[in-house]
C-alpha cells in the first residue's frame, strides 16, 4: 500500500532552519512528481514546492529561504527551510503524484515559527 510519512516539523526561532523529511512507499517513487505543500490555520493549502527529476520551482514566499530536493535510492524528498519567518506556521504536507487521476498524501507535519 502507498504510504507517505513526514517528519522534521517542530518548533524553531524565526530566522532559524528546519528540514523536513518524506519517506515514500508501495509505489516507483523515481516515476512521481513530489511537492510540498502547507495549510496555515484557516487559511487554504497551498504549494510550497515541487521537483520533478532534476527541475525544481517554488512559491514566491519562500524562494531562496526553501529548497526541495530528493533521494530516488532512498524513496525520500526533502524540504530544507531557512531563515524561517512566523508566516511559515503550517502544517506541511508531502504529496506524490503522476498525473491529475493519481496522486497520494502524507499526513503532514507541524512547522511552528515562534520567539
């Protein structure tokens, strides 16, 4: 079965870092696209950042503080965060997906940028 498990999240000075870390199983993990997504309390989720073989793109909030980058031998993509800011609060999420007909999410991860 498809599993996706994200861990990293916690609690972190703004202007400090934090990596994230989604581990993929049951399925080719080199053959999907992975992205990172985040929902702040009442607020709509929205995509962080997403790589596809060697290409990467990013939300405009985090570019340059955000990199996405994955392991295909290790089933795993990361989300390393610098100088993260309070806006960044939010659960994250780790989704894989092929085409719009498949796709598969973690259960997420809480980011919680605080003094």
């Amino acid at each position: 079965q498809v599993q996706l498990v994200e861990s990293g999240g916690g609690l972190v000075q703004p202007g400090g870092s934090l990596r994230l870390s989604c581990a993929a199983s049951g399925f080719t993990f080199s053959r999907y696209a992975m992205s990172w997504y985040r929902q702040a309390p009442g607020k709509e989720r929205e995509l962080v950042a997403r790589i596809v073989s060697g290409s990467t793109m990013y939300a405009d909030s985090v570019k340059g503080r955000f990199t996405i980058s994955r392991d295909n031998a290790k089933s795993t993509v990361y989300l390393q965060m610098n100088n993260l800011k309070p806006e960044d609060t939010a659960v994250y999420y780790c989704k894989a997906n092929r085409s719009f007909r498949e796709e598969y999410w973690g259960q997420g991860t809480q980011v919680t940028v605080s003094s």
